[in-house]
C-alpha cells in the first residue's frame, strides 16, 4: 500500500477527492487479485488429491478371488513405471507420465479400511481356496500349471496378472505372518534410474550373449567385462536382474502393501535400510564399505586347494588315528576351531551346465580330474572330450548304460515297482552315481553317497552333474540318517567287506533299511565261481540267514554279464524269536535306532515295529500320495509347534507352496532357471521340498542336530535327507549346491555357534551365482545382509515386518587376495 501511494504520487498531483478515490480503487484490485491468486491455488491442491486417491483405490482393489490385482497405468512406458488404476490409465494411454516425483509422492498413501478388508479376504482365501483336501478353487500349485501351459499363447500383460501374490498365510501357530509383496508391486517400485539403467542396453550385448555365457571368470577380465553375476543371459536373468534392482531401491511404501502409511509409523517394524538405499544410495554404500572392513575375508591355503572339506581333509588328525583298518581316515574328523576363509576357484571355472544337459557333460575345468578316467573309462563311467567330462550312463555292473540295468532290476522283481512302491533308495559306494542319475526317469529319488577316496571326485562328479550325492563310508560310525526309512538299497560292486566282522556293516544297513525292504546285491560273488567270491558268498548267505533277510531271488543280465541277488528285510519279529542262536544279538531297548549322529555302530539288530500306531508297522502309501498325506503314525504325536502332528503337517505343506508360487517364484530375484541342486538347511516337515515337487531340482533336508528330529517323517513322503550340526563343515565338495534356504536358522545358531564362521561354510558349499534365501528375524537378517555384502555378493532381495524378515543374496565369483594358510590341512 504505501509503495503504490508513492508510486502514483510521484507520477501526478491530484485533489483529495481524486486521492480519496484512487486509494479504494488501488484497494479494489489489490483484493481482487488477491481473490484471484487464492482461486488459482485451490485447483491445484484439489488436482494432487485427485491424482492420488485413485491411486490408493488401485492399489487394493480385490479381485473375485480375493487376491490384489494391479495395471499398468502406461502401455508405452516400462512396467517399472509407477502404476494409477484403471481409469486414470484410460485417460493417459499414450501419453507420457507428467510429474513422476508427485507420482511417487502420492504412492505413500494408503488406505486402512482397504487394507483390513483385503486381510479378511487373504484370511479367507487361504483357508478355503488352498486348504490340501477342500474347497473348489485351484490351488497354487495347479494355478501355475495352468499359467505354465498358457504361456505359449496369452500376452505378457495376461501372464502378469496370472502370477499370484505373495497371501497371508496361517503359520502353525494360528498367527498370520508370511504377507509378502505382490509382484506387480515390486515392479511398480522401481526407480527411474532403473528403467533407463534397464533399456539403455546396446544390441550387440544381447547379440554376444551366447558367446558370453561360455567365457570363464578370467576371459571376462581380460575383457573388461563385468563378472557374469551381472550380466543378464536370456530372459530369465533379465528378469533376474530387474528383482536385483528392486531388492536394492524399495520404497518404504510401494512394497508394503499390507501395511498402512500409519501404521508404519506407529510400529516402526517395517525395514528403512530399503528407503535409504532408494534415496540416499551413494552414501549408503559408502556406509556399507567401511562396514566391511570389519570382515577380513582371506583365501583357504590347503593342499586340497579348490577341493577342501575341512572335517575331511584334516590331515594332523588323521596323522594321530591310532588304526585306519576300518576306513577311520575317511570319516569326519573337524577341526578344533571352525574355518573363516574362503575356499578359492579351480582355475577356469565357469557358471556349471544347466540339467537335464548336465547329467551328460560337465566342464572339465569345474572338476579337473582325469584318474577315473583312466581307470574306469573302459567302463564308461567318465571320458575326457574336449572341454568336457562326458558321462556315458554306464557302471562298473552296466557299461551298457544304467536304463537297461535299472530296467533289469525291475524285471527279476517286479514288485520293487520303481517309483511307486520303491521310491527313496539309497546307493552305497556310488561312482560317479549315473544308477541314480537315470533313475530320475522312473520318479525315484536316490541318496548316493562314497568316501573320499582314491576315486578322486566321483561324489563331486556327481553333484556337478545335478545328481544328489553325499560323501560318506561305511566306518566306525552310524550313517547320518534314521532308522527305517529308505525303501531299497543298492550295492554294485560297491567295495564294502559286508561279509566281515559277522557281517557289522551289513547290520548298519539293516538299521536304516524298511521293514519290507530290498537290498539290491550286485557283485562277483554272486555269479563268479573263483575261491575268493564263492567264500565270500557263504559267509553271506550265513549271515543273512541269520540277519532274517529273505533271499527273493538272483537275476541274470545276459548284456552286462553280470547277476544280483535281492534280500528283503522281515516285516515282523517272528523270525528273532525262532532263532537258535541270537546272533547277531538284538540291541537293548535304549538303543534309539534315529540317533545316529556321531554314534558308533552297534553290532546289533533292532526290531521290527509291530504297533498299529508305530512308524515302520506298514508300507507307506504308494508315491505320489505319500507326499501329501500325513502318515498314520502322526495321530498319536504331538506336532513340532506344539499342536496335533496331522495339522501341522497340513498346514505346513500349504504354507510353503504359497511361499513358493506366490513368492519365491517370480518375487525374490531368483532365476530358477540356473537351480538345480538345492538345500534347506533346517527342515520340520520337508514341506518346503515337497512344494518345489514340479520344479526340475532335488532338495538336501538338513535336519539339525539340536533341533526337533523330523527327517524320519521327512523320508516317510517320499524326500531325502541329512542330521547335521552346522558349527562343523559339511560333509560335501565346495561348489555343490545352487540354493540354499534357511528358515529360522541363523537366529538359532547364534548361541553355540560362530555365524561368521557359518556363512564362511554357506560360501564354501554355494556355488557362484548361487542363491541363498534367508527367512529369520530383523537383526538376524541385518548381520547376513551385512555380512554378505562383505564377501561381494548382490542382495537381490530384502524385506522386513513385524520384526521378521526375508532375504536373498547371490554369490558372485569375488576371491580375496590375502591368504590364510590352514596349518591342519597342510601335508
């Protein structure tokens, strides 16, 4: 006001009246315009409310079937593009997104009532759309069939509204707890950075790609190319390396659709570590770095160098054993103080062929050895061809192949019916383990397992080629694995002296053998006549005689010159009792057959189960129903979370297949692709394997030694397993296994064992670009994540709520350059 008066007054002198009235005027405009500048912002507040609401609404709309559906808003921008609902997206088809920051901004908010009503639904939908044994609607598992048999003709834009979203699921506790992010969701939080990051690819990688995939960690240096961890192959990593993105730039509300902005927080239990990799990266990861410091990774220098097993290459403990008449040098002997350094690469590895290839051919680099070669190529185990080791499917008992001797067993006994009555076997002193590689075509999953031995790398071919496989002997000590629980087993010319010392090693398979069991006997002694073989087949004969194994019949393979004999273990204690002598003698009642870590063996047999209600009384059903249905033997126990055995059962087994297929699948950053040979390193009911049933791999169930024992059950539906105790090493060659899962572990090991030490040991046994999926609570979580951002590994996901949190790291092929040398594994 008194600028203006002196403005006019300077320019014109006029009389009061004239003053008077150019004062209101002035007046006048100025409320005018003020009027006017006040009508000009409330549009502009009112159009951000109406960019946002609908924004919200799209976020939680539930489709007939109760799950949260979500549209792309552009048709022409990338799917990582922030997402309206499906009106906004009509009226801005084609065109570009104008503000992308308010975009973001108006993405935080989130509805309540929306959220507890999608909840109820989630509540309802899991109980009866995905209950095992009710309801009309298709479960996970069918759901992804079906999207997998419609792959070939619906549109991408079909195919992701098709992937299911990561439900709430019941836990067995009655709790709801496993709400994760939805795909779509995930997508729709990625930065812009990312998009351009994602389309600014040049033709000629994607051309060179195939050439790529072939070249070894050192071609690629000499190269300059980044390490092949991350570089996208194929559509597969593609995608892979998009959840990559998203794993490292949540924000704090995109990805949390389950929880409201209010919430949040009110509770402070949802990660920030996500938003300020989002909004402050550089800092963060300059954070992360002097954070890492802290771990001073060095390289294992041994004499078994890319190869070491560090409770099987202890060599001063071996140079003390007083014997080794029984094998004792290749039993487990660890060291005093678990191992922190890492086991470095065989020089020239490369990423390992993906099955069903791989049962076939390895590269010869990953597992450079030629002794078996040389003594068994004549029989076709292993032959060197170029850059490959190439596995012909034949055997020291098949050099014709296994599929005709496999094929030769179920014709002398048709009852053995592979993969159906007969479907967990186990293979005693293994080779390069082709018996149970070929023996995937009948649906029949072998444990095979050999020292480490003069065949130098048999069990390591073996894994290398996606074969499950384990090292182990027939020693001093029980095998690992329960009483009662594999369904045959096999022995081709397995050299292991069962006839010796009464027949203790024969006892120890008798432990582990059904009742009704076969044992497969393929060796010189049944069909040779020589002096050696005819002795060794009497003192056979006595002692199965005495063991109460029926001697069901010898078969003749005419093609590979060779016969088996086939005993059956006794499906009740008749025989025990009409004996005239009790030798072998019965073990005593506290002799617990399932204990059988670190527990030498009993020259003993422990009897037949007889009870309605006991394990082992009857044949379990027939697989693949095995898988499903909770055994009898479950009704009258007590479950591993405190409730009915049965229902947790159940529900365990539906709990992770909607972790899988609405989760793991699509949502982690996983390419599932490149899996092959899997871990779960602590499992309760195997319903984590029994769930990844369709998928091309097989699953190791690690039961730990200090946790509830369940593996018996694991192997009554028909998986495989493992006891262990994870502040040892484990029994297995470096670079063995593509994904490891660990359910709750780590939390658990914190208080007897050395985690650095643990994750030291996951590197060992993961094989670069391998993936390691951690679920457990929030610190727990955050020291791994730590941890393995130390040792150069990519965090393709982390996730956290409700003090919970789920994680998925993937190896890559960093080496430290410092050396450690490992004084006990030095010859």
């Amino acid at each position: 006001m008194v600028l203006g008066r002196n403005f006019r007054g300077e320019g014109k002198k006029s009389s009061n009246y004239c003053s008077t009235v150019s004062i209101a005027v002035f007046v006048a405009f100025c409320l005018v315009g003020i009027w006017i500048a006040m009508s000009s912002i409330n549009p502009i507040q009112n159009s951000v409310i109406q960019v946002s609401d609908p924004i919200n609404e799209g976020k939680h709309i539930v489709s007939e079937n109760g799950f949260k559906q979500f549209e792309d808003n552009l048709s022409d921008l990338p799917e990582e593009t922030t997402r309206e609902d499906s009106q906004t997206r009509k009226s801005h088809i084609g065109s570009p997104l104008e503000n992308q920051d308010d975009q973001k901004g108006s993405e935080n908010v989130f509805d309540n009532t929306a959220e507890e009503n999608q909840q109820e639904i989630f509540r309802d939908s899991a109980g009866e759309k995905h209950d095992l044994g009710k309801g009309s609607g298709n479960t996970t598992e069918e759901s992804y069939q079906m999207k997998q048999a419609k792959l070939g003709t619906e549109e991408k834009e079909s195919d992701r509204n098709l992937n299911s979203e990561f439900v709430e699921t019941e836990n067995l506790g009655g709790q709801i707890n496993d709400d994760r992010l939805t795909s779509d969701e995930r997508k729709s939080d990625k930065s812009i950075n990312d998009n351009k990051s994602g389309t600014e690819k040049s033709t000629d990688e994607v051309t060179q790609q195939d050439e790529m995939d072939g070249w070894t960690e050192e071609e690629r240096i000499k190269k300059n190319l980044p390490s092949k961890t991350k570089q996208s192959t194929g559509e597969n990593n593609m995608e892979s390396d998009q959840n990559s993105h998203v794993s490292k730039e949540i924000s704090s509300t995109g990805n949390q659709p389950e929880t409201s902005t209010e919430a949040n927080n009110e509770s402070g239990n949802l990660s920030s570590k996500a938003v300020e990799e989002h909004n402050e990266k550089e800092p963060q990861m300059s954070s992360i770095f002097i954070d890492s410091r802290n771990y001073d990774w060095k390289l294992c220098k041994t004499s078994a160098e890319s190869e070491y097993i560090p409770c099987l290459d202890n060599v001063q403990a071996i140079r003390k054993l007083r014997s080794i008449r029984h094998y004792e040098h290749r039993e487990r002997h660890c060291p005093d103080e678990a191992s922190t350094c890492l086991v470095p690469l065989p020089e020239g590895y490369r990423s390992p062929i993906k099955w069903p290839k791989s049962r076939d051919m390895i590269w010869y680099n990953n597992a450079p050895h030629t002794k078996l070669v040389e003594a068994k190529g004549h029989q076709n185990w292993v032959k060197v061809t170029g850059e490959y080791l190439t596995f012909p499917g034949g055997g020291t008992q098949f050099k014709h192949g296994a599929l005709h001797y496999i094929e030769f067993i179920q014709k002398s006994l048709p009852s053995i019916a592979w993969g159906k009555r007969s479907r967990v076997i186990l293979d005693v002193g293994c080779g390069v383990a082709s018996f149970g590689g070929y023996l995937f075509e009948k649906d029949v999953l072998t444990m095979s397992f050999a020292p480490k031995d003069v065949h130098e790398a048999q069990v390591q071919f073996a894994l290398e080629r996606g074969i499950p496989a384990t090292l182990g002997v027939m020693g001093t000590k029980r095998l690992p694995f329960p009483g009662s629980v594999f369904d045959l087993l096999h022995c081709a010319r397995c050299r292991v002296p069962w006839h010796e010392e009464g027949g203790k090693l024969l006892l120890e398979l008798n432990r582990v053998l059904r009742p009704g069991g076969y044992f497969v006997w393929s060796a010189t002694p049944v069909y040779q006549k020589d002096p050696e073989d005819v002795g060794i087949w009497k003192d056979m004969s006595k002692i199965t005689k005495s063991m109460c194994w029926d001697l069901v019949v010898i078969g003749k393979d005419k093609l590979n010159g060779i016969a088996a004999a086939i005993y059956r273990k006794p499906t009740d204690n008749e025989c025990y009792y009409r004996r005239l002598k009790n030798e072998p003698p019965m073990c005593n009642e506290s002799d617990d057959p399932n204990k059988a870590w670190n527990i030498s063996l009993q020259d003993c047999m422990h009897k037949v189960p007889e009870g309605a209600s006991e394990r082992g009384s009857v044949w379990p059903e027939q697989w693949p129903l095995r898988l499903e249905k909770a055994p009898y033997w479950l009704d009258s126990q007590s479950g591993f979370y405190g409730r009915a055995a049965p229902v947790e059962f159940t529900a365990d087994y539906k709990h992770w297949k909607n972790v899988i297929y609405r989760s793991y699948l699509n949502g982690i950053g996983v390419n599932w692709s490149t899996v092959r040979n899997v871990m779960e390193m602590r499992a309760v009911y195997g319903g984590f394997a029994a769930a990844l049933r369709n998928f091309k791999v097989w699953v190791m169930n690690v039961v730990p030694i200090d946790s509830q024992d369940t593996l018996a059950l694991i192997y009554e539906r028909g998986l495989f397993g493992i006891y262990h105790d994870w502040c040892e090493s484990f029994s297995t060659y470096p670079r063995s296994y593509d994904l490891l899962h660990a359910d709750a572990l780590f939390s658990n090991l914190k208080g007897r064992c050395n985690i650095v030490a643990v994750v030291a040991e996951v590197d060992r046994i993961l094989r670069p670009e391998g993936y390691l999926i951690v679920r457990d609570n929030v610190e727990t979580i955050s020291e791994i994540e730590n941890i393995a951002k130390s040792l150069n590994w990519d965090v393709r996901f982390s996730y956290s709520n409700a003090g919970e949190g789920l994680l998925c790291v993937q190896k890559t092929f960093w080496r430290p350059t410092k050396v450690e040398p490992i004084l006990s594994a030095i010859v």
